[in-house]
C-alpha cells in the first residue's frame, strides 16, 4: 500500500498558533547495549558501513507501514536530521572502549552518536525514528528496519540528555514501532537477540496509490478517495471553495464520522486540518470550534460535504487547510507489533 496527501488551501479569518521558544537538545542515539543489536536478514550482524538515519516522519506509523516496500515514497515523507553508519561510535560501546573502524568488538551490528538539536528547527510534536538499510545509500537497499519509541520526542525544557537506543523500542507495546524481525539468532558483538532487517519487496502488484496510470494528473488514491467520473475535468473533481468559508468535496459514504473535520469510510480517512506556516497542522476544529455539514447522495456509495466554516471575528487572516486523505490498512496495528 502507498500513501499521500492533497493540500487545498483558502485565506480564512482565523489566526495561526505559534509553537513556543524551544531549546537546545542533546541527543544519543544508538544500537549498542544488549538486545539491540542490528542484524541482517540472514542472521548475522549487519555490516560496517550499513546506513542509519534519524529523522520524523509526516505521516502516520499505519502509512509507514503500509508503504514499507516503497522506498521512495517512504523517502519523500521523511524528514532526516543525522545519519551514521553501522560500525561508528563516539568512543564507548556496552561499557567498553572501543576504535571507531577495525575493532573485533562493535564493527558489525552496532553504532552509536551523540547530536544536538533545537526544538524550533523541528515541527512540534515530531516523533523520530531511527531508519536502517543494509547499503550505504537508501535507493539501492535490499533490507531495512524501522524503529520508533513513544518516548522519541524533543521535550519542551532543556533536558540533561537524551537517550534514543534500540533497545527501548518494545515490539509487543502498541505504541512503539517495530517494523523488523527478532532473532532468535545471538548477536556476536553485543549479545542478545537480533533485530534483523526485514526484505524490501520491490514485486509490483498493480497501480500503485501514488500512480497516475490515465496521466490526469491526479494519482489512484486521491480519485478513488473523491469519487472520481472519468467522463469529467479531472481539477473539477477536486475539493474546492463554493464561497469564502465554504468547503466542497465529494468522499466515500457509509462511513463514520469521528467529528467535522475526520470521517472514515472501510479504507479512507478523510481529514481537514489547518496551518498558516505549513509546517505545523492541526486538525479544523481545534482551531474553528463546531462547523455545519451537509452531506447528500451523489451516486452509489459516494457523497457530497459542504462544510460551513466559522469565521471568528477579531482574528487575522492568513490561515490555510488541507484535506489529507490516507489509506486504513487493516491489521496495520497488528503488523506494527510483530
């Protein structure tokens, strides 16, 4: 499965909220205690020289999930802020002192580095995730593992130090993401279980999501997601304003709606968000309050929304929103506990 988003933008009479001043953050991020250990799909420890990339994502951990054996789509939504190597350390691994290349003890399956990062550079609420693949370029690995731990964000103060291992990432814990395999092999470096890189299955299997195989201009999903009429102007089928807070677009019916502003059919979630800087979207109705819907039958299993928006007075222009469709893959939250 792959993933995307559509953006439709309109000035409203709403003002923008600022994140607050941040601070700096040290950073250690690492595979290097017991257990955490990296691994490559044949069992051995993964190879010097191994990329390892720390960033966030702009998408949910479903869609990363979904969109595992696409590595350029995966690429396009991943912001990285540091990257090392497997092999490379600042100068302690497990407790031990070590050479950063041509030491027996640490080569292979293991790295670590220690960074600084200031909390205004990085959109807020920004969940990082360590990103492996078995080659020193992204583009051309055959196997790569995702981590993420609940815990992996900057906090608002100054902190002593933080601490971002391998280790902490619990692959039964429903928050924390896991998109590798355990063992049972024994790391030779570290100790303890694997976390073995898992396969990029690169077999297509039809137009993609992100495909555009009629060449409109408008990609699989985004058509699917607003019911689109081949016999029609592709950009007519597109959401627009009918009026200064007026919202159209047509999504698929029979679904349940969380609340105005998020609505799930079986397999696509439909979400109005809003920003005035595109870096930093919340969802519509934390920033507008209650806003009308209308929704009537326009054909077989589709429908119509109009969203009235409030407009609230004494707050200055400039805001911008989005309708952000996503894929819902079913069993994603099992996938991510494997």
């Amino acid at each position: 499965m792959k993933l995307t988003h559509i953006l439709v933008a309109a000035t409203l009479s709403v003002a923008a909220t600022k994140t607050a001043m941040g601070s700096p953050q040290t950073i250690t991020w690492s595979a290097q205690n017991a257990g955490a250990a990296l691994g490559n799909t044949d069992g051995n420890d993964l190879a010097p020289g191994a990329l390892v990339r720390l960033g966030y994502f702009t998408v949910s951990p479903e869609e990363i999930a979904a969109a595992f054996n696409d590595v350029e789509v995966l690429d396009s939504q991943f912001t990285e802020v540091s990257r090392e190597e497997v092999g490379n350390f600042g100068g302690v691994v497990y407790g031990q002192q070590v050479e950063t290349t041509g030491s027996e003890f640490g080569v292979a399956g293991a790295f670590a580095q220690t960074i600084t990062l200031d909390s205004d550079d990085v959109p807020a609420g920004a969940r990082f995730y360590i990103w492996v693949t078995n080659e020193g370029e992204a583009e051309t690995a055959t196997a790569q593992a995702i981590f993420s731990s609940a815990s992996w964000q900057l906090q608002n103060a100054q902190v002593a130090a933080l601490q971002w291992g391998i280790e902490n990432v619990d692959p039964s814990d429903g928050a924390d993401i896991y998109l590798a395999e355990q063992g049972p092999q024994i790391s030779k470096t570290v100790g303890g279980k694997l976390n073995k890189l898992r396969h990029i299955d690169t077999t297509p299997d039809g137009p993609g999501d992100l495909e555009d195989p009629d060449g409109n201009g408008i990609v699989v999903l985004l058509e699917e997601a607003f019911l689109f009429d081949a016999a029609l102007p592709a950009d007519a089928q597109m959401p627009y304003m009918a009026a200064a807070d007026v919202l159209i677009y047509n999504r698929k019916s029979g679904g349940e709606a969380m609340s105005w502003d998020l609505y799930r059919s079986d397999d696509i979630e439909y979400r109005v968000e809003v920003t005035s800087d595109f870096r930093t979207w919340q969802m519509a109705s934390e920033v507008l309050g209650q806003a009308t819907v209308t929704a009537e039958e326009r054909q077989a299993g589709g429908e119509r929304v109009a969203l009235k928006l409030p407009v609230k007075s004494g707050r200055t222009t400039g805001t911008y929103f989005r309708v952000q469709v996503r894929r819902l893959v079913k069993g994603a939250t099992a996938q991510l506990q494997e």
